[in-house]
C-alpha cells in the first residue's frame, strides 16, 4: 500500500520555494538573539503599547471643549457670552450666560475626566503586564507587554492572556496542542484547540527554536480584523503553510495547557481584537433628532421677535428720539443722533431672549437618562434567577425610543428558543425512528448517565436500540432492493465528523467541547446509542464502538461555514480504506448525491416531516475514496492551504471538488425547545402594534412550525410564502413578488371587513437575496408592512443585517434587532435599538448591544413598561423646559414692546437670570423624569395597546403637542406678567412705587411658583422626593433666597439689583396677592379646567386606564377601613364584656 498525505505530523511535506520577499506581503524576522546597537530588524512595525483613553494631560481640554461646542447649542450661547462681553451691547451681565454655560461644560468635562481616568488605569495595567522573552544562550527575560516587539519569542503560561498575536510553536503537548478561551474576542465560551508550527513542535526552549528557525522567515497577511483567517507560511529552504488555526490571538487566554511559545506576528494596534475595537455606530433618538429641529425653530422666533423689536425701536426713536430726557445721542453717537441703529438693537434682543433656548436641556435629558438606567438595571422582574443574570444597559441614550419601537427583529435560536439541543430524530435508510420515544417498555435498559427526561430522546427509541444492540454490522435490503447502509454507519459518522473535542471528565466519562451545540447533541445521542468519541487529536480520532476501541487517522478536515453549509472530514479507517464523512444543510447535501434516487425522496418527506415538528434538520452523507485519488486531490488541497493569494477561495474550490458523489445515509433532527414566556411575550408585543419579524437560518418549514408554536402566527392567520424557486430568473422573481403583493392587498382588504386574524409572510432565503436588491425594495417593504409577522428564513448573518437596514432606512419607524450569538451582531448593530441575550453562545452579541438581558420574555416589560416610561417622561422634559424658559422670558417681549420703547431693558437682574434654570427649574422636572408613572407597570403589562400612544407618535404630533405647551407659555407669561405688574403699579402709604427691579422680582417669584405648579399638575404619581424637590426646594427656598439677596448690598456690596428688594415685597400685600397666589392659581386654574373638559369629552386610554386605577384604590381603601373598623368593634365589644365580667 502506498503512503497516503494528510494532515499528520509526521506526513507534513513541506513545499519547497525560493520565492523573493513581495511588497505586498508582511514578512516577520525572528528575533532569536540579542538586537546589536542600532538594529532596525522589524522596525517598521508598532510597538505592543495599546491606548484607549481618548485624551492626554496636554489634549484633554481642546479636544473636550472642540466636542462639546460640536453641539449647536453650546456654539449658540458661546456666541451670545462673547456678545455679552461687549458692555455697551449687552443688556444683560456676561454673568447670566458664562455661569449656567460653564456649569453645563464643567459637568460634561467632569465625566469625560471620569471615564478617560478609568481608561489610562486601564491601559496601565494591561501595558505593564509582564511576560517571558526567550533569547538563545540566555535565561528568559522578564519583559512588560508595551516593550515587546515584533519577532519576539515569548512563553505564555497557564490561564494568563496573549499579549500579543502570536504564532504557535510549541506546548509540552506531544502533538503540538493547546487549548484557548476567546470569550474576550468572539463571546464563545467554548475552547478551542490550537496546533503549533509542525516543525517546532518538539522545541521546548530557545536554543532549540534558534536552531530549527535559523535562517526562515515568517511570511504572512498584512493585518485584518478578521478574527477566523490568517494565511501565512515559513519559509526558508522549505514552506509551510499556516492558519488561523495556529495563530494565538491577543485577548484570547490559554487554559487546560501548563505554557506555550510562541513568535510575536501583530502587536499593538496591528492586533486582530484592535482592529476590531471600532467605535460602535452613534445611534441618535428620533426625540433627539425632534430636539434639535425644535432649537432652530426656537431661534427662527426669536429672531423674529428681534427683528420686531428692531424695527419698533427705530419707529419708536423717530417720535420720540428727541426728548431731551432719553439722552439718545450720549448712549451711540456713532449712529447718529435719532438711532441706535438696527443691527445693534437687533442683537441686544437676541442677547436679552437667549434663554427662549434653554440652556440646561441637553444636561438634564442626560441625568435623567443615566438614572432611568439605574432603575432599569435594578428591575428584579427583568432579573433571571437561574442563571444569575441581570438586565443591564449598555448605553444611556437611546431610552425614549424603547418606547416607539414598531419593528422587533429577532433571531430564533437561542433568542426565542432555549439553545438546549436535543437529539430527537433520524431518518436511516428510508425509516424515521424517534417519534415514539416516550411510550418506551420499561424494561428496556438505559446506558449510564442516560435518564427518560434526556433531551437526546433518540437514544430511548426501542427499535433503533435493538437494531444496534444485535450489532448490526451487516448490510441491511431496503424496500427499493438496493443494498443499504446500517443504523450503525449513521451513529459511526455523527460521532466521527465533528470538530468536538472530548476530555475526561468524572467516571472517566468524556465530557464534550463544542464550539455549537447542535454537534454536541449529535455526539451526545451517538454516545447514547454505544458510538462514543473518547479522543481527538489533529490527526486521529479515538472511539469506543459498543465496547470496543476503533483508532481512525484524520487525512484532512473541511470546517464548517455559513457559505459551504457542511462540513466534511476525511479518514482513514482500521481497515486502510479512505472515507469521507459530510453532513450539511439537506438541500447541499441531497444535490451532492452519486444516486440521486436512493432514499432521497423517502429522507426528503422526513425532513419536511422534521421540519414541520419544528426541528433543527442536518443531512448525513459518505464516500469512499481510492488512494490515488485521495493522493492527486490532498497535493492540490495542500498547494492551497499554504497559498499566501486567496487562499480561503482556492481551498473552498478544493472542498468543492471532493465533496461530490456522495452516498446518503440519512437525516438528523434536533429539537431546541421554546423559552419560558416567549408565545405571551409576543402576544403582548403584537397587541401593543408592534410587529415581530423573525430571522432565522432554519429551513422554511421548521421556521413555520416554530412562528405557529410561538404565536408569531396565529390560528386562523393568512400565510403568504415566497420560495426560492420563484425567484430564480429576473422577470420570473417580478412577477412572484408582484402576485404576492396582490394576495397581501387581498388579504389586507379582507382584514378591513373583519374577516381573518392578519397576515403572516414567510420568505426564504433565496427569495430573499433577491427582493432585497434595490429593484424590489420598496414594493417587498410594503407588502411586509402589511403583514403581521414576518418569517425569514435561511437568512446569513448578513442578510439579517440587510434586512434591518432595509426596515431601519425605508420603514420610517423605529426597528429593534434582538439575538444571542455572534451572527446576530451584524443585525444588533444595525437596528434603531440592538438587544443582546446572554446565553449560550457567548457574549458576541451582548458586548455589541445596547441592552442586554436573560431572554426574550423580559422584552414586553422593557418596551411597554420602561419603553412607555421614559418616551413619556423624556418627552416632557423637553417640551417642559421649552415651555419654562417662553413662560420666563416673554416678560421682557412685554415690557419692551409695551411699557420700555423697545429699548431691550431687561426686567430680571443677572442673579435671576442666571439661577432661573439651575436652582428654580431643574429638580422638580428631573425628579418627574425618573420617577412618574402615568400607569402602573401591572395595567400596562395587561393592556399592551397603551403602548401605541408613544409609538405612533410622529414629528407632527411632537410639534403638535408642542404648540400646544407653548400656548400654555404664552398665556401663563401673560397673566404672571400682567397682574403683578398692575397690582404693584400704586403709591405705597409712604408714596413711593416698587420701582422696575422689585417688580421684576415679584413677576419671577409669579413664574416660579406657576411654572413648579406645572409640574405638580402633570404628576400623576406623588412621591416624598417629588413634594420635596418642588414644595421644599423650588419653590420653598425661592423666599429665604431673596431675603438673603437683598442683604448682600448692605453685606458684601454684591447684587446692587436685589438691594432692600424682599423687604419691600414683603411688606407689601399685594405681592402675596398677586405674585405668590393670584397669578399662578389663575394659571393652572385654566390648565385645570382644559384637562377636566378633556376627561369629560375626550378622554385618552391612558386617563380611563388611570381612572380604573383610582376607582381600584378606592374600593381597596374602603375595604381595608371597613375591615379595620370592623375589627376595632370586635375589639372594643370584647374589652366590655371583659369589663363586665370582672364587675
């Protein structure tokens, strides 16, 4: 027999190749000895000195303060402080401006110094991480992880990080082996193995490296982010190729192996975790985006007002610019005698109406985020006790939109199922076997560590039991005639192709390593069933066949991918025959078939048998090979795997090649059962409107039965279906989506009419490659925005990141994209709002979300409870302090435009003005904002359809709702301003008026209580902390305040303004009368009286909700009196009697 190729250490041939150094290849020099003085070996490289802070000592400040005035409203009021600089311009002092935008700055400085404070500790303690350097002829030196360098040989020990990316060389493994976690890179929480470089396998320190990599350099790839791809050689007198299999990544850490060598190929920023640590896409609320149109129409009025009040001066000034009194002339000479001049005047009001802009919006909107998130992340009902994990939030900017999401695109494995696999059917030579596994006769024996709840209920199948307990090795007739394959070579090929890998655990039982669990159930149910893989290697695999040892030598292994579809290993048995083992997605697998007859269309209702029982389905495939042909086809494969130019396309044209003329040995079923809650959960999304899509890469029929045992699709629900083959051809592919849109609009009509129960659309994912081309975009979206639900099926990671993009650009709405594993993340990062699950296929998706959470059930209480909350609370937070800052303002439209000769006089001194938004203003609003609840969580959670209130809410009912508080401004501004003026506007008994500064006073003290009135009038759930921050703060401390300020004068010769001003309010009756009652009960006298006509005529879901809740309180606390009455009688008659009785 002639000597076969393959992929065993001692059957390795290199190539030989004398090729010259190529530009576009990266070539590393191995440092195995000392630099000399002035050494340039690899310089061109960076060093391994990482930094994620974003600023330095030296930057910090114009970099923070460049950021900060990136935003338009920190540009508006630096502009209006630099105009205040101007003494002559400015009405008001530079103070009132400067102070609150300095206060806002500092704030935003103070987090940024924060965060960045944390990130250099950070970055300190990884770059002064310390590791082993190897030099030939000297002892390893200890060396810090930023002073490494390219080329470096290093010795990485047990359970410590890679610094660096590193090629393998040696372990004290014989083969050459070792095990790696990449939870930090990947989220897997599986180990992978590792091989070395062949050729240093038995190296074991640095002389003997020096020894075999004297003379060779490594030739590899430039850097990448790709984290599973690497193409490399060493070369020298000899070429190797190289993987990404034997490249130990940065960020990875190595386990269940005592050290490892390795050369140092990327370091620093050139490391593959560095370049994929770019910033996430800045998602920007619709609130947000609502903002900041609402700050440009803000100053489109007030410089419309400024401009009135411009042209009213200069009318003004031309009937009485002359009185000698006014002293125009002294004031602006340069502009004649008559005029200030308009672009002067112009600017003054500008200055003087700022603050219509209010000035603390952005940093309140801020706080209250942050601190909705606390809550959020302290929900114990969002808390998952099994596993121990919390709801968390990743990010504290997007909470509004949580409350107008309309699309939810979700992943199904893992997401909506529980990603516990359990072997549960296979179809073998035509007979499915594991549909009656639970009436099992008792007396049939388990094999140890089998149970009856096993989740691989396969292995409990009576027959297929007996079929392998006879030891069926013999050729089998099927009902074609055709000689077949045993139920033996089905559980001998599951348990052989696999990438698992076995260790042994307790009882010398093997436990399994599996990068997906849809193979360690397949390995699991074949162990079950007396096929149990004991040991793998890089060249063997090692099982125990119903009690015997069988040793294979593994020739080549073709891995798995979301392209291929299958995976395939080829082995060489006892025997010295050549097999190749393949199992894949069944419609690969079944157009891979040397006899496209045999047991294809029996296997093939089975599968759709499977797949309607909403099963995970594989198909299982051999061939058997000569060694000629194996030979001519393993040289070809070599050349390819070590080319350094497309490599990954010349090996899958390889695998392409061999995997051909298969012969079927039948079909896999794994079942992933349902998480808890998920059908309710989806329930209360529909109710509330919103629509679920689910992404799957499951065949069409298992997505079907999965959408109907979820309640995606309902009873009684229209189901429209685009399937591959009709779209296979252009015009074809048009006319299948034009007749599908036709049965929508049928089907959408009859709805209407109150016929069915809504539409369901289920796309596969040939169909779907086409319709998301740009030709058929927006009539495929429309016919989707029709339906209910929608199935995509067969869909690859990047399909379900089109598909969002698709909803997110076109649908004009808010989309939320949900999943746990890291072909979700493309999705999760492309949605509105992306939503991690924490489970068992790592932590992928959860480092790339924005939430993050146990499952999927706790969705509904994060949309349409917190949702809900904070789209409502944020809302109000805008259009309230729009709202404070007109209601304050507009008393100098008033007292210029009416009473002052439009001559920009201001009616608030500077310790008003530059007070009114932080001290007055702010609490009760941010008190509101983190604690309102306009309905209890339980009443939302039972009426879903409250949600929709928030998610139909569209810019113009933001404007609307808007308009609506800026009238209330306008009328509250008039009467705060109208009636303590007059009030005030009489001779005291001494004889003396106010004068301009106590009346300013008495009319800020107006619009202080009115507007803190506003905000108690809009609360519907009180809290101690509420009472406080506006009964106690704003409003309670306004007036020992003001005393203090107009003592200052007398003091410190401060505030000149304030001086002897409360005194003389104080003694005043109609201050009281006016100012701190008059003026703010007429105000809310009229917001009273419209929202008791809205109750009366149009009450909204939320206020008949809120009045269910009342009356419910009501009856409660009239039974619990009545109770506790009752019981005080009992108590009261018993004490008499007692009483008596001792009489």
């Amino acid at each position: 027999m002639s000597q076969v190729h393959g992929q065993t250490s001692q059957s390795r041939r290199p190539h030989t190749n004398h090729r010259p150094v190529r530009a576009d290849i990266r070539t590393v020099s191995f440092r195995l000895k000392p630099d000399p003085p002035h050494s340039r070996l690899n310089h061109e490289f960076p060093t391994n000195y990482i930094r994620t802070a974003k600023y330095t000592f030296y930057n910090f400040i114009f970099i923070n303060l460049f950021n900060q005035f990136s935003r338009v409203a920190n540009l508006y009021f630096l502009f209006i402080a630099a105009l205040q600089l101007i003494p002559q311009l400015s009405p008001t002092s530079w103070v009132t401006t400067i102070a609150p935008l300095l206060f806002v700055l500092s704030i935003n400085a103070a987090k940024e110094i924060y965060d960045d404070y944390n990130r250099h500790k950070s970055d300190g303690e990884v770059n002064n991480r310390e590791v082993d350097v190897l030099l030939a002829g000297s002892k390893p030196a200890v060396s810090k992880w930023q002073d490494l360098k390219v080329g470096d040989i290093v010795r990485v020990m047990r359970d410590s990080e890679f610094p660096a990316d590193i090629l393998f060389l040696s372990s004290p493994d014989d083969e050459g082996l070792c095990w790696v976690e990449t939870a930090n890179l990947d989220g897997e929480t599986n180990l992978k193995l590792k091989y070395c470089y062949p050729a240093t396998e038995a190296c074991k320190d640095a002389r003997e490296l020096a020894k075999e990599l004297e003379g060779k350099r490594l030739e590899c790839e430039h850097p990448n982010e790709k984290l599973y791809q690497f193409e490399g050689a060493v070369v020298g007198s000899t070429e190797e190729g190289l993987d990404a299999s034997n490249l130990l990544l940065r960020g990875s850490t190595l386990r269940k192996t005592e050290w490892v060598l390795g050369v140092v190929v990327f370091s620093g920023d050139d490391t593959k975790i560095r370049r994929n640590q770019q910033a996430a896409p800045r998602k920007v609320t619709q609130l947000e985006r609502h903002m900041n149109v609402l700050v440009l129409v803000v100053f489109a009025v007030q410089v419309v007002f400024s401009v009135g009040g411009a042209i009213g001066r200069h009318y003004w000034l031309q009937q009485h610019g002359d009185d000698w009194y006014l002293e125009a002339s002294r004031g602006w000479p340069e502009f004649g005698p008559n005029t200030q001049g308009a672009l002067v005047t112009f600017l003054r009001f500008v200055i003087l109406l700022n603050q219509m802009i209010p000035i603390s919006l952005y940093v309140t909107l801020e706080v209250v985020k942050v601190a909705q998130c606390v809550f959020l992340n302290w929900d114990l009902e969002m808390y998952h006790e099994a596993s121990d994990t919390p709801f968390k939030c990743r990010t504290t900017t997007l909470n509004e939109d949580l409350g107008q999401v309309e699309y939810v695109l979700s992943d199904k494995t893992g997401t909506l199922t529980q990603n516990v696999m359990g072997f549960v059917w296979a179809s073998i030579g035509g007979h499915l076997y594991g549909r009656d596994t639970r009436s099992m006769p008792g007396e049939l024996c388990l094999p140890k560590g089998l149970k009856l709840d096993t989740p691989h209920s396969i292995a409990l199948d009576p027959i297929i039991r007996k079929s392998i307990e006879r030891r069926s090795s013999r050729r089998v007739h099927q009902e074609n005639g055709q000689m077949g394959l045993t139920t033996g070579d089905f559980f001998f090929h599951l348990a052989v192709c696999n990438t698992v890998v076995p260790t042994i655990g307790e009882g010398n039982e093997p436990v399994y390593q599996a990068e997906s669990p849809d193979e360690e159930a397949l390995v699991q149910g074949a162990k079950y069933l007396g096929y149990t893989l004991m040991a793998r290697s890089v060249d063997s695999v090692q099982l125990n066949v119903l009690g015997q040892r069988v040793d294979l030598k593994v020739l080549a292994v073709l891995e798995f991918n979301s392209a291929r579809k299958r995976m395939s290993i080829v082995c060489q048995l006892p025997n010295g025959k050549i097999r190749l083992y393949c199992k894949g997605a069944d419609t690969v697998i079944l157009a891979r078939l040397a006899d496209r007859r045999q047991n294809r269309q029996a296997t093939r209702e089975h599968l759709n048998e499977m797949a309607s029982a909403g099963l995970r389905t594989l198909a299982v495939a051999q061939r058997d090979l000569s060694e000629a042909e194996f030979n001519e086809w393993y040289d070809k494969y070599h050349k390819a795997s070590v080319s350094l130019v497309q490599r990954e396309a010349k090996v899958e044209e390889m695998a392409d090649e061999i995997e051909r003329n298969l012969v079927l040995l039948g079909a896999t079923a794994v079942e992933d059962k349902l998480q808890d809650g998920v059908p309710e959960a989806i329930e209360r999304l529909s109710r509330a409107g919103i629509k679920v899509w689910m992404l799957t890469g499951d065949k069409l029929e298992t997505a079907v039965s999965i959408s109907h045992s979820c309640s995606l699709f309902t009873a009684g629900m229209k189901v429209v279906t685009l399937r591959e083959e009709d779209f296979t051809e252009l015009a074809k592919a048009e006319l299948a989506l034009t007749q599908a849109h036709q049965d929508v609009v049928r089907l959408a009509s009859q709805q209407r009419t109150g016929a069915g129960t809504g539409i369901g659309l289920v796309v596969d994912g040939g169909a779907l490659a086409v319709v998301l081309k740009v030709k058929f975009q927006d009539e495929f979206l429309s016919m989707c925005k029709k339906c209910r639900a929608v199935v995509c099926c067969r869909v690859s990671p990047i399909q379900k990141a089109q598909v969002t993009n698709l909803v997110k650009c076109k649908a004009g709405a808010i989309a939320l994209g949900i999943g746990d594993g890291a072909n979700d993340v493309g999705m999760i990062q492309a949605a509105h709002i992306g939503v991690g699950i924490s489970g068992r296929e790592g932590r992928a998706a959860v480092l790339a979300s924005d939430f993050s959470m146990a499952q999927f059930r706790f969705l509904s209480r994060l949309l349409l409870v917190h949702g809900r909350w904070s789209y409502k609370r944020n809302t109000e937070v805008v259009m309230y302090a729009f709202y404070k800052n007109f209601a304050y303002v507009m008393a100098n439209v008033y007292l210029n435009f009416f009473m002052a000769g439009f001559s920009t006089q201001p009616i608030y001194n500077s310790a008003l003005i530059a007070t009114y938004n932080v001290f007055w203003t702010s609490l009760p609003t941010i008190a509101f904002a983190i604690l309102e609840k306009d309905v209890q969580a339980e009443t939302v959670m039972a009426a879903p359809e409250l949600y929709m209130e928030a998610m139909r809410s569209d810019w113009r009912s933001f404007f609307k709702s808007l308009s609506r508080w800026l009238f209330y401004a306008l009328v509250h501004s008039v009467i705060t301003f109208v009636w303590p003026i007059y009030a005030l506007d009489w001779p005291e008994r001494d004889g003396k008026l106010v004068g301009l500064n106590a009346a300013g006073v008495a009319v800020y003290t107006a619009v202080i209580i009115t507007v803190n009135l506003k905000v108690a009038v809009r609360t519907h759930h009180w809290t101690v902390i509420n009472g406080i921050v506006i009964w106690g703060i704003s409003i309670g401390v306004w007036f020992p305040f003001m005393y203090v300020c107009s003592l200052l004068w007398q003091w410190w010769e401060l505030l000149p303004d304030m001086s002897g001003v409360a005194q003389r309010l104080f003694s005043v009756p109609a201050f009281w009368l006016s100012a701190v009652v008059g003026a703010p009960m007429f105000s809310i006298l009229l917001d009273f009286s419209v929202m008791v006509f809205e109750d009366q005529f149009r009450p909204s879901d939320t206020r008949i909700y809120q009045e269910r809740e009342q009356k419910r309180a009501r009856l409660a606390l009239q039974e619990s009196t009545s109770a506790a009455s009752t019981e005080l009688f009992a108590a009261g008659m018993n004490g008499m009697g007692l009483s008596r009785g001792v009489a």
